[in-house]
C-alpha cells in the first residue's frame, strides 16, 4: 500500500514538472533568420531632473544590440492616449564603465499635465532589421 502510494506521488510530481516550459534566452531573443533584438537594461530619469509641468529632462536608455541600430522611438501615455514624442537615429554613445550604449533622450512634460498625473514613457529601441525591443518608465509630475 505504501509503494502505491509512493508512486501515485512520484506519477503526479512528473505530470506536474512536464508542464514546465524551460525559459529559452536564444528562441526569444533571435529570428531564424538570424537577427538579433536589442536588449534594454534599464530606463530612467536622469539624476537631479525637476519633474514640473513644462520642464525638461533627459531620459537615459541603456542598452546593447548585436545587430545595427536604427534608431529609437519615445512614446508617451497621458490618461490612455498615447503620443510619439520623438525618433532619435542612431548615435554612438557607449560607457566602457557600463559596457552598453547609454543614450538620453531628450523629453519635455506638456505644461497642461496636472501634479500627481501619471505618464508612461515608452522606448523602443528598433534594429536595422525591424526587430523592436521595448521598455516602459512611468513618471508622475510633481
């Protein structure tokens, strides 16, 4: 009776883990046609940036591509409408200290938005090959 039930636990514990999809880095980073998507390490706020209505900032982008890049894209979303603010092309702009390109870009809050509104900034960071790679900062205006 104990051995049945042993194996009863073991068949279900196997059911169970054959479920499991193992994450696969190359699948979901490569085409098969051999190109490559940019990797996004981090967005954010550049340090000591004033967060008011109508002021400006950079935001910094840190990333690196095996494949050329085209250029990146930033969008806004201010209460669900989204806005391309701007198509920066492609610049050099690697820190050896961080081993990625460190690219800012340039964004200025509309005047209109209301202390406490939220907005989503959205880079996308696009190859010469048309592969997109995306990475999302929310602010909320001071």
């Amino acid at each position: 009776m104990k051995n049945i039930l042993i194996l009863m636990l073991g068949l279900m514990a196997m059911t169970f883990t054959s479920c499991y999809e193992e994450p696969d880095w190359i699948s979901d980073n490569t085409t098969t046609e051999g190109k490559h998507y940019a990797q996004i390490q981090s967005v954010y706020v550049e340090d000591g940036a004033t967060l008011t209505p109508g002021s400006t900032f950079n935001l910094m982008v840190d990333y690196w591509s095996i494949d050329d890049v085209d250029k990146l894209d930033l969008t806004q979303d201010i209460l669900g409408v989204e806005t391309l603010v701007s198509s920066t092309p492609y610049a050099d702009h690697y820190d050896a200290e961080k081993n990625v390109q460190v690219m800012p870009l340039s964004y200025t809050i509309p005047a209109d938005v209301e202390a406490g509104t939220d907005i989503s900034l959205t880079v996308d960071v696009i190859t010469t090959g048309g592969l997109v790679t995306s990475k999302s900062k929310t602010i909320t205006v001071e």
